[in-house]
C-alpha cells in the first residue's frame, strides 16, 4: 500500500491536498483518512479556525460517489472543510463543449416569432429572424441575413463579444448583460459594416469594422489582423 496517497501540501493560496492519480482508490482513501486523524490530533491542541483544502487529484477524474465521500470525510471534522475538488483532465461531455464553443456556425435558418435558437460559439447568420424571434449565442454574431427579431452575443455575461453587420431592422441588440432597444435614435447609425459592442462604461456602443483593432485587439489579431471595410 502507499503509505503517500494523500499528501498536503502548503501554497500562498492556502492549503491543498495532492491525490496520487496512480495509487488505487481504496489507497487513497486509506491515506487520506489516516492524515485527516493526523491533521485532526494537532488541532485539538491549537484549536485553530476552520481549514479549508483544495484537492487535486492529478490526471484521475473521480466519480460523483467518490467526490460525495471525500466531502463527506471533511464533513464529519469541524475543523476541515473542502473549498474545491479539481483535477487536470474534463469529462467527454466538457471536451465536446469547448470544441463546439471554438467553431463558426453556420446557421441559414428561420427564427419565427417566439421561437428561440441558442448557439455555443460564434455564429455566421445567413437567415432570417422574424420579429418576436431571438438568436442567442455564446460568441460573437455575424449578420449576413436579415433580422427583425432579437440578437443576443456573449451569453451570459461575456462582455468582450460582439454582433457584426448590418441588423437596423432588429427589435433589440443584446451583448452579455447590457441590451439597447433599437429605434431611430440609433439605427441610424448601422449599416452591412456595423460593430455593435460594449464599451469601457458598459454601454452598447457602435463602431465601423474598419476600428475593431481598437475595439477588441485579440479579436483582430485572431482574424489574421486584416479587415475589409
């Protein structure tokens, strides 16, 4: 048995416990109740405020029955608690997410009125959105179609996307958290080469493509740096 299963380890963050991802799951649990009663004997003569620990447990991805028990061990001492459980490898289904949220979709649909198409990653519409119909997506929206509806970039909270073209027709223009209705105070200024963004005082703003090194220089830098008017 390895006697070394569960080590603790000290960081300027706190405190954080190391799993050894090549032991066997019973030996981890060995080890870390023996240092958890270790841990414990020492408290009781310092009496220290509650702990909490951060568990890594390297490149072993532990099962939601094995994550209860850990939790479990640390609930049952009223000195330790778990801050965290994380390790160096997702799940299928995690992986399969951020691959999708890293592609262009290309959607050429209809969105009519109260329906609701929700993407992960960045969008290239090429359809038609009726009014009363939404778009949302995670990433940025480039409008090549037509909008009558509403277009929502950066779901939930992300500030930094935006919506690209030409979308004067649209109810409302959403980024992240922050929405502006669009009317004649300011479809006048969007046209085919419009950026639609939030600016430093959280705002919607709008700018010409031609500015979006200013506006998101990762972004431009992510297209090759080069940008058609």
């Amino acid at each position: 048995m390895q006697e070394d299963a569960a080590v603790l380890r000290g960081t300027k963050d706190g405190y954080r416990i190391i799993l050894d991802d090549q032991a066997s799951v019973k030996e981890i649990f060995t080890s870390l109740k023996k240092l958890l009663d270790s841990l414990q004997s020492q408290s009781e003569f310092s009496k220290p405020k509650t702990i909490s620990f951060d568990i890594k447990t390297g490149s072993r991805l532990l099962s939601s029955e094995n994550r209860s028990k850990i939790e479990k061990m640390f609930a049952d001492s009223k000195s330790f608690q778990v801050h965290k459980i994380s390790s160096d490898v997702i799940t299928k289904e995690k992986s399969d997410q951020l691959l999708e949220e890293g592609n262009i979709h290309i959607l050429d649909n209809i969105i009519r009125n109260g329906q609701q198409v929700e993407i992960q990653g960045d969008v290239l519409f090429l359809g038609k959105i009726h009014e009363g119909g939404k778009l949302i997506a995670s990433g940025n929206i480039f409008v090549f179609g037509e909008v009558k509806g509403i277009v929502q970039a950066g779901v939930p909270n992300f500030e930094n996307k935006m919506i690209i073209g030409d979308v004067h027709t649209a109810q409302q223009v959403r980024i992240g958290e922050q929405f502006e209705i669009l009317d004649d105070t300011n479809t006048g200024k969007i046209h085919d080469g419009t950026v639609i963004y939030v600016n430093d005082l959280h705002v919607i703003d709008y700018a010409k493509v031609e500015d979006i090194k200013e506006i998101n220089p990762k972004f431009f830098n992510q297209i090759g740096g080069i940008v058609n008017g």
